[in-house]
C-alpha cells in the first residue's frame, strides 16, 4: 500500500504483506504499549484488530478515523434528491493537511497526470460520505459543471460512481467529457475516447481533442451533441483494443453524418489510450483507417477477403 507509513508512521511491518499498528479505534490493549494488534493487509485492503475483533476494509478504517461522521442519517420513507454543490468537493494539490489528498495525488500520478492536468481538468476529491475516497473529476457544458465522474483511489468495490439522476443537471447518459472544450476552441481533429483517462492522454498530443463517452456506447444524445462541433471537424474512434466491434459500430453511426470519420484500433489486448505513452499513441492515431461499410464486413467477418482487398485500396496514413 503506498504511503502506509507516511498514513501510520508509529507502525511497522511484520511482512511484505503486513503493517501492523496501534488500533485507532480500541486503541489497543493498554497492558502492553509497546504491542501492535491491528493488522493491515496492504494486498488485501482490509484490516484485523487481534484484541478488539474489529475488521474490514481499508476504507472503513480510513473513515472511522478520518471522517467524523460516516454514517449517513436514514432516508426517509419519500426520498428527496437534493442537488450536489460540485465546490463542497476539494483541490488536489498535494500540500493540504492529512492523508487524503495526499493519496489521491499518488493514484493520479499513477495514472500519468500531473499537476497541470489537474488544474487544467479543475481536478478534485471527496472526503464526504457517498464520495468519500475518490477522486471527482467535473463535466461542463457552457463553462458550467452539469456533471461528474467519481473514481476510487482507496480500493471499494466500485471503480466508478456516479450522481444520481437529480444530484446533478445531467446524468452521466447525457454528457461526454471534454466536448465543452472542443467546442470552445472549434477543435478540428477530435478524438472518441471511451473513459475520461484516455480523453485526457489524447489532448497531450498537439492537433488533437479527446472527448469520453464514458462508456463504450453512442446514445443519440451524446451523438447530437457531437455534431454540434465544426462542419469541417475529422473524428476519430479510439476504444480500447477489446472493443473492436464498438469502435465500428460508434464510426459507422458517425459515418451516417459526417464524411470525414477515421477508426484508431489498438493492437495489444487490454490496451487503452491511457496506457500508451505519448509516443506510441501519437504512431497509433497516425495510422488510422478512414471508415468505409467494407471496414465494418472485415471485423464482422463478412466476406472477409472481398473487404480487406477494398481496404487495402482505400487505407491511408493520417499525419499528425
């Protein structure tokens, strides 16, 4: 677990696997000061109190000390959804006191963002309730936040949460990442992403906008919207590379509205933009293929030679 030292530095290791520390919530057997109970599996997350019996997850423990309250008051019968106040969430900066932005700057530079992404992107996390333990990345349309995206940087069962339909303006079925941006500054090569991750390692190679759908689907609200950028804009569809049949269905419903649409496949299995350095991303757009119905027929497996001699024909490289 990184930064468990820096989180219980009066602890100690009792093996790779093990920190062991003084329990924060029985605060161990009085009897003997020196004897660390609680166990903290760091490959596991969870955590054993030996003299109290309490256990758990890693972010249980984290919450019982960190949080004052977390336990939310009971819903009642007739549940109302009130609004989420996107500033209640916090910068992260790396410089704030306690552990928690700490550790949500760690898992972004774990993922290649830096500290200008996260100014640039208004990056923050969530020590509240529902949130708590993620980092919170917003979504706007005309500068304004209508949604967000809620990633886990301590390990819950969910990777991703999002706001209920209410909390925000727009539900996360109605919003793609980074079009606001794209739109703003009439971006003329825009790249389809499916997570935000990707999106955002696409805009560090110049000429390109990554966009998210936030999912591996085109809905024709996301659709709509992205034909609201230029007439002229090229698009681009660069899923993951286990996505090859999404990648050609999103480029050949764009295909029924723009000419200009290129598909990006990824060769190497469980290969996403986000993991690719600059370099070999900037060599995969470069070798995108403009989308034609034979492109669709090949990954189909559809007369298969008849379509890979037209796409022989009609591939061409894309110069960034």
């Amino acid at each position: 677990m990184k930064d468990i030292e820096e989180i219980y530095p009066e602890g100690h290791w009792e093996s790779e696997q093990e920190y062991r520390i003084r329990c924060p919530i029985c605060g161990d057997n009085p009897d003997k000061p020196d004897k660390h109970n609680c166990a903290i599996n760091v490959v596991k997350r969870i955590f054993h109190c030996w003299f109290c019996e309490c256990k758990g997850t890693l972010k249980e423990l984290l919450q019982k000390e960190f949080q004052e309250e977390i336990k939310p008051a009971p819903a009642p019968k007739t549940q109302v959804i009130v609004p989420i106040d996107f500033s209640q969430f916090l910068p992260v900066t790396g410089e704030r006191d306690g552990v928690m932005d700490g550790m949500a700057l760690g898992y972004l530079r774990d993922r290649g963002i830096t500290l200008d992404d996260v100014k640039r992107y208004d990056i923050r996390y969530s020590n509240k309730v529902t949130f708590f333990g993620r980092i919170i990345i917003p979504i706007t349309e005309n500068d304004k936040v209508v949604c967000f995206v809620g990633r886990d940087f301590i390990s819950s069962k969910l990777k991703y949460l999002y706001p209920r339909r209410g909390e925000t303006s727009l539900s996360v079925g109605k919003v793609v990442f980074g079009l606001d941006s794209a739109i703003k500054t009439n971006a003329q090569n825009v790249v389809i992403t499916e997570g935000i991750f990707d999106a955002i390692a696409v805009d560090r190679i110049n000429g390109l906008r990554g966009v998210a759908l936030l999912g591996h689907n085109l809905s024709k609200t996301k659709l709509y919207k992205l034909l609201k950028l230029p007439r002229l804009t090229r698009f681009f569809v660069c899923m993951d590379a286990d996505m090859p049949k999404d990648t050609i269905k999103i480029a050949k419903t764009l295909s029924e509205y723009k000419e200009d649409v290129w598909v990006v496949l990824l060769k190497e299995s469980n290969t996403d933009p986000a993991s690719l350095d600059k370099k070999h991303l900037s060599k995969a757009m470069a070798s995108a293929t403009k989308f034609f119905p034979g492109l669709e027929a090949d990954f189909l497996e559809v007369d298969k030679y008849e379509s890979r001699q037209k796409r022989c024909q009609t591939k061409s490289s894309f110069h960034i």
